[in-house]
C-alpha cells in the first residue's frame, strides 16, 4: 500500500472517528481537527513508517473515546456553570478554599455547636416526641390510687382486688392487667451459674393490650393463671442473647427459684417495657410470668400491683377518668369505709416521661439558645469576611456586578459553610448519642430508643445549611445595598468600617444569649453542687453493698433463714479490712428497695401510737403511713447512721423492739421521750428502744416517709447486706463473692456495688443536665468571646494610624488600652443588659430541674456577670496589646 493510499485510509478513519463528538461540535471544530490530524499523520509516516502511523490512529481512537464523550456530556455539566447560580457556587467553593483557616475553624464551630444540639433533639424527640412502640399508645393509660385523706400517699399503686374490678368495670375501659415484679434467681438447668433477674408477673393479656406479639412461641393464655399452675415464662430478646440467642429455645426449660419454667416466648427485640411504680423509677423486666395468684384473693390494702388499661378507641380521657373513678368509689366504699379514697387514670407515656420532662425541656432550650449563638457567631464571621473583600466587591462592582449577584455570592459562602458544620455535627452527634446512652441512668425511659438515625442526620445537615443562609442574610444584604462609592471609600483603609455598627449588635446579641446560657448553666450547676453536699442521713463513704437472696426453695425455714443471714454477716464480717458487716431489707437508692420487702404484709404500712402526746384524735393523722425498714443490730453502726435518743436493737433477738425516725418523734413526742413507749403496726406491738436520723432512700434532697426500723431476721429472705472497710469498696468484691460461693454455691451475690455509687446513680440525671447546660453555656461564652474579639481587633486595626500617631506624640500605653477596652466593656454592658430580661425567664423555665437553689439566686448571677465580664475583657485585651506593642514608628513608615 502506497503513503497517499494509507494516509487517506487514516483521514478516513479520524473523520469517522469524529463521530463520537457532537454534530454542532464537528461542524465548528471538524475540519481543523482534520487538517491538524493530517499533518501529523504525514509527518509521523514519514518519520517511523507504518507502524507509527498505526499507534497515532490508536491513540485518536482513545482520544475521541474521552473527549468526544466529554464534550457530548458537557451539556450537563455547562447546565450547572452556565448559569449565575452555578457560577456562584463555583466561586464560593474556590473563595473558601483559599481560606482553609477560615472554614476549618467556622466547620468545627459549627459542628461543636450543632452537634450538642442534635444529642439534645434526638433525645426528646425519642423521649418526648416518638409514640411509644405499643399497638394505639394514646388509648393506654396506668391507674393509681389517690388515698386522700386516709394517709399522705397521692400515688399508690393498686390492689388485686383493683384490677379485678376495673376488669369488670367494661364501658370505654376495653381491657385491663395488673403487674407485679420481683428480683428472682435464675438458672439453666442444674449445672448453670444461677443469675438474678427483675421478672414481671402479669395478667395473661399483657401483650395483647399492648399489640406486641412475642417473636418466637406464643404469649399465655388464660387457664396458665393461678396457684400451682403458673409454670410458663416468656424471655426479653436481651436475656434470650445472654442465654445464646438459641432458635430452638421454645419448650426448652429453665429454672427460676429453683422451679422448673417452659419458655414458651421470646419477644422482638428493641421491646421494653418498664412497670411504673409509685416511688422510684420504672422497672423493666428480663422475663414475664403469669400471677401465681389470683388477683381477687388479694389483700385489699395491700397496694403492690401496677394497672394498666386500654381505652377503648374514641374514648376521651375525660371519659375514662370518669369510668375509673367510678371503680374507685366502689372500691372506698367497699374496702375503706367510704374515707375518700380515689383511683385515677394518667396516660402511659405521660406518666413515663413526667420525672425527666422538665430537665428535657431546659436543655432543648438550652440547645435552641446555642444555635441562636452559633448563628449570630457565623454571622458575624461572614460580615467581617465580606468587609475583607470589600476591594474585590468594589472592581466586581465596577466591571457590572449586580448587588443581587454580591448577596448571592455571600449567601452560597454561609451555605457550603453551614453544610460542612451540619455534616460534622451529624457525624458528632451519631458517636456522642452512643456515649450519652452508656452513661444516662438506666432508669431513663426509653433510653434504649436513643439513636441517631438517617433522619435526625439530614436534619441536622440540613438545620446547618439553613443556619448558614440565615446567617449569610445580614452580610449579603449589607454587601448588596453598599453603593460602588462607599465600597471603594471602605476599601481605601484596610479592614473597612461600612459594617461595623452590625457586628457590634450582633457581638452584643452574643453576649446577650451567652449571659442566659451561662445563667442557666450555673443555676444547674450550682443546684448539682448543693446535691452533692447533701447529707443522705448516713456515711456512704467505705461502704460495699451486695443483695442475697434466700428463697423458700433451699431454706423453707425461718431458722435456716436466719442462720444463714448470721453466717453471711459473720463471713463477710471477717474479710480482711472489712470492720463491720450488717443488713437491711431496704438499701438506700437502690431500685430494689421497694419489692425486697414483698414478704411483709407491706413494705408501706400505717402505724399507731397509742397515748402518744402527738396524737391528735383524727384516726386518719395518728395513722401515718410509713416506710417499714428491717434491719439487723449492727446495720445502724455500719452505715453510719446517727442514733438521736436510746439504742439499737439488742443482740439478743427481742422481736418486740422498734426504732422510729426523728421525724415520727418530733410529731408523736414533741415534748416527752418516745423510748419505752408503744408502737404497733395494725395489731402487732412494739416498743420502740431508739429514735435515729433518718436515713434518705429514694431521692437524695428529700426525706420522704417517715420509717420504722423493726428486726430484720427471718421473715425477710432478700436482704441487702452492707460491709465497711477502710479499703477501696471495689477491692473486697472478689472476696465477697468468693465469701457467698463458699457459704452455698446456690446463692447469688448481685450487684455489689460501692455506696457511693449507688448515691451518684441517684444523682445522675442531675449530674447529665449539669453537665450538657454546662456545655452550651461554656460554648455560648466562647462563641462571644471570639465575637468581641474580632470586633475589637477589627476597631483596633481601623484605628492604628491613630493610635501610632498618638504613641508617636508620647501618649501613656496604659490609656490608649483603657480608650481601646472601653469600646469592648460597653459592648459588653449592652449585652449584659440585653440579656437580663432573658435570666428571669430562663429561670422560670429551669425551676423544675433546681433543687435547693432559686431561679434568681444572687450567689450564681453575680459568678456568672463576673466571669462573662473577665473572659470578655480578656477577648478585647488581647488584640489591644498586641496592637499597643508594635514600634510606632514602625506601624507609621509601614502606613
């Protein structure tokens, strides 16, 4: 083949080639990419041959393949630059990263501010907001019993014989269980470990009235109820894990309290369900059970079941209040005489969620109160950005640029900017919700339910893109009103001056929403701190504390019971650094207090004094309600307890003895001592032998019932035993539960844990609303610190000719920096101001979550003004200095 014959079979091949452009493409390009090919195609052929020849028409192949393609997609892409809009993204993204100081420092404000705000909103939205995840959760209501003027007790729980007749009640009431709860032991055959588990026994329609059908097996039916025939049990998915997560656990049989159970059930997993109690906080169980008992052979004073009932659809809760009271005044007639006793309705969630619910709401203001901060913060970052520029707004303006064009152009800044701080606070907020449910108390409701999802993310990515535009609005409407006169007249001296009378009102907006925060934040704080120096009525400080439990199965008699509690208590008693061993039926702010006392006729009972000075004559007021507390001779001296007046119990086993509180001798012998004299619970008489302080159970700032200590030996089998040492509590735990092995390998020491633990659990939802107010507060304050620094080295930087010249001319340092703070403190003192009416509401909100401090306590309001006033000062001190340092000479050969 000659070269003219290959060279046109090449030029055939490229123009066929060119197809793969577009046709206005080749009709535009076509022939000069012809003629630029042809030219290399002789020049290479004439220079290698043929086989060069080849590798060019190879290498168009590849090219065409790329470009042509490209150039047929451009479409798409010019779709997204031709316009203005993308044009301005394009730039935007190019400005910011010529900035990277800038976006990385705004980015992590940003995502720091809209992070801890996300943790907040997941946690009330999951809380407060999301319907529980129940079949109609708003048709789901719990009762209690309001004893009026029987005795000081506005939520009670209810009796069996209650439930019974609200199941007969009918009407809007559709269904109704009752609940009951115990800690129980719990093994896998003869040769497993044996574990204490919270099980629920319940009415056989539990999971019908809730709408959740177990997973695995079936729920009870109603003949699996009653004495002797109970023997069936449905698993949580969270125990089903633990045991091995086996498919084929459906028949298999467990043991609980040494009795043999059918596992029939197994529940989906993510379910909890937690029984209400009147005191404490909800109890969630491991396992379900039918009644052992029939509900209608209760006790009717014995209130120690929880009801819960479904409305029927449509019912108005003024209905149903109307149905259950209905119920309870037959009950009072029935089974009090007709005293006044009451029952009533509240719904399921709002009964869960009412003990956090003002906490919740502060910190979701506090979260709002931060945005605002970051808000106004990332305003003011833009605005002195756009003054930065004003020299490029002004040639931009000069060359054509519209005003529209300039707000657009700050306004795509503030939104790529918002975009990456809610990116950020998405992924913060993702790992800090895990960390945040690690460490919430297990007695939060619905904590298993906290998470960041798809949804909250893009809420928060698309909060801080929103943020962002808003943010941007006050710069780009500055930047697009300013004529093209005034922006060359600013840009003449660096670092502008069109702006600054709106950064100064948005500094001062700073300090006004960080002042609120702070005030807040010190308020919780300052109430925390009051907790912690509470006295609880003992000495937690050396003490370890452990439950056994001691069930009928392997001791059914009350002399092994107490034998063994003697052997337990001497055991545990003789552990090196171990000085006293002691136990008591009911451990201070433990959650099991309350059924550990199941095997007495209450663990709350009414009790009388007869020919006490402080009866009054109403059977009502000389019958108080009390909490019955069992506990063994020592139990006083170990937990240090103070004994006001008379003894503790005597060794030698009198169950005849009592000590009462200061608090039933204050009111019953106001004048006289009560020791010697009579106390009797219903027909039982005691003598009471010593008064001491009492002890704080359930809440840390508030004594609750008054308590009557009577002997703890024999009819109580759950005891909780207490050891001081003068070690770390945590290092006698392995001998302790080495001591219980070695005594029966049958018994379980559970939770042991510290005192001290146990008194900072109960203080934990205190201590997490301390520490996330905290956080926003330290986070606003910084936020407007930054603020009122840039101002004031914004002022300072417009103002450095002058004040080189007055250097220059000998003027005293330490007045230019007075004259240079003096523009920061009134910035402050306009904020502070600002912010005052701010204090009072906040306060107003926030007094649910204060104990033993007021809104506007003067101690905190005062630490706070001085604090934010130093941090402040010290924002505007800085830039001064630095200024204030330079040669004046220097600063003026350089202007």
């Amino acid at each position: 083949m000659s070269r003219s014959h290959m060279m046109t079979v090449s030029e055939r091949w490229f123009r066929l080639l060119l197809r793969f452009y577009p046709a206005d493409f080749r009709d535009e390009m076509g022939d000069a990419l012809v003629e630029a090919y042809r030219d290399r195609a002789q020049d290479v052929l004439r220079r290698g041959g043929t086989l060069r020849l080849a590798a060019v028409c190879v290498r168009a192949l590849a090219d065409s393949l790329r470009n042509g393609v490209g150039e047929r997609l451009r479409p798409a892409i010019s779709w997204r630059r031709s316009g203005d809009w993308g044009r301005d993204v394009e730039h935007a993204i190019r400005r910011l990263r010529r900035a990277p100081t800038l976006v990385l420092s705004t980015v992590a404000t940003l995502g720091v501010g809209l992070g801890l705000s996300a943790v907040v909103y997941t946690v009330v939205q999951r809380v407060l907001i999301d319907p529980m995840p129940y079949k109609d959760p708003d048709d789901l209501y719990y009762v209690w019993r309001d004893y009026g003027p029987i005795a000081d007790l506005k939520r009670g729980m209810l009796a069996g014989t209650d439930v019974v007749e609200l199941q007969k009640a009918g009407g809007v009431i559709e269904q109704v269980v009752g609940l009951g709860r115990q800690l129980n032991t719990f093994s896998i055959g003869s040769e497993s470990e044996p574990i204490e588990i919270p099980v629920m026994f319940t009415s056989p329609a539990l999971f019908d009235l809730l709408g959740v059908p177990p997973a695995l097996g079936r729920g009870f039916a109603a003949h699996e109820v009653g004495p002797g025939v109970s023997s069936v049990m449905v698993l949580t998915h969270e125990l089903w894990n633990r045991l091995g997560a086996d498919p084929e656990v459906i028949g298999r049989e467990v043991r609980l309290n040494n009795r043999p159970y059918q596992v029939i059930g197994v529940l989906p997993r993510g379910f909890v369900f937690a029984r209400n109690e009147s005191a404490g906080p909800p109890q969630p169980a491991d396992a379900f059970i039918p009644f052992r008992v029939l509900l209608e052979d209760a006790n009717p004073r014995d209130g120690s079941y929880a009801g819960l009932i479904r409305a029927r659809r449509g019912t108005t809760p003024e209905q149903l209040a109307a149905a259950v009271e209905a119920v309870g005044r037959t009950v009072d007639r029935r089974d009090f005489h007709g005293r006044g006793l009451r029952l009533y309705p509240v719904g399921l969630k709002s009964d869960l969620v009412a003990g956090v619910r003002p906490a919740l709401v502060a910190l979701a203001l506090g979260g709002v109160f931060l945005v605002l901060a970051v808000m106004v913060n990332l305003a003011s970052v833009l605005l002195a950005r756009t003054a930065q520029r004003e020299q490029e707004l002004a040639v931009s303006r000069a060359l054509g640029a519209s005003g529209a064009a300039v707000a657009r152009a700050t306004l795509f800044e503030g939104a790529l900017l918002g975009l990456g701080g809610g990116g950020v606070a998405a992924l913060g907020a993702f790992w800090a919700t895990r960390a945040l449910v690690a460490l919430a108390p297990l007695d939060l409701p619905r904590r298993e339910a906290i998470a960041v999802d798809g949804r909250i993310a893009g809420v928060a990515i698309a909060a801080g893109a929103l943020i962002g535009l808003l943010a941007a609005l006050a710069p780009a409407t500055w930047a697009a009103r300013a004529s093209l006169s005034s922006l060359l007249a600013s840009s003449a001296v660096r670092g502008g001056g069109g702006h600054g009378r709106l950064r100064r009102g948005m500094v001062v907006t700073q300090v006004a929403l960080s002042l609120v925060l702070l005030a807040a934040g010190g308020l919780v704080v300052r109430s925390f701190e009051r907790l912690l120096r509470v006295d609880p009525g003992f000495r937690p400080e050396g003490v370890l504390s452990l439950w056994v439990r001691m069930p009928p199965e392997f001791f059914p008699e009350g002399k092994d019971v107490v034998a063994l509690q003697d052997r337990i208590e001497q055991e545990l008693a003789a552990l090196p650094g171990v000085s006293g061993a002691s136990a008591t039926s009911v451990l201070p702010f433990s959650p099991r207090a309350l059924p550990a006392f199941h095997a007495a006729s209450s663990y709350q009972t009414a009790i009388t004094f007869p020919g006490a000075p402080g009866n009054t004559g109403d059977a009502d007021r000389d019958a108080p309600l009390v909490d019955l507390v069992g506990a063994r001779p020592t139990y006083f001296d170990v937990m240090g307890i103070r004994l006001l007046a008379g003894r503790g119990f005597d060794p030698a086993r009198r169950e005849d003895e009592a000590l009462i509180d200061g608090a039933l001798a204050r009111q019953f012998f106001p004048t006289t001592s009560p020791i010697g004299a009579e106390v009797r619970i219903g027909d039982r008489p005691l003598t009471i032998v010593g008064v001491v302080r009492q002890p704080r159970l359930y809440d840390v700032h508030q004594d609750g019932r008054p308590q009557l200590f009577v002997r703890a030996e024999g009819f109580v089998r759950h005891q909780a035993f207490v050891l001081r040492t003068d070690r770390d509590p945590r290092a006698l735990i392995p001998d302790v539960r080495l001591a219980i092995r070695r005594i029966d390998p049958r018994l379980v020491a559970a939770q042991i844990r510290p005192m001290g633990d146990l008194v900072g659990h109960s203080l934990r939802r205190q201590h997490i609303s301390a520490v996330l107010l905290s956080a926003f507060a330290l986070g606003a304050l910084l936020l407007a610190a930054m603020g009122l620094y840039g101002v004031v080295a914004g002022a300072v930087m417009r103002r450095r000719h002058e004040l080189a010249l007055r250097m220059a001319v000998g003027a005293d340092h330490r007045a230019l920096l007075r004259l240079v703070l003096r523009e920061g403190a009134s910035l402050v003192m306009a904020g502070v101001l600002m912010g005052a009416p701010g204090i009072y509401f906040a306060g107003r909100v926030i007094r649910g979550v204060l104990l033993g401090v007021t809104p506007l306590d003067p101690l905190t309001l005062t630490s706070v003004a001085v604090g934010l006033g130093l941090v402040t000062m010290l924002a505007c001190y800085v830039p001064a200095r630095r200024v204030l340092g330079i040669d004046p000479a220097q600063l003026l050969r350089r202007e």
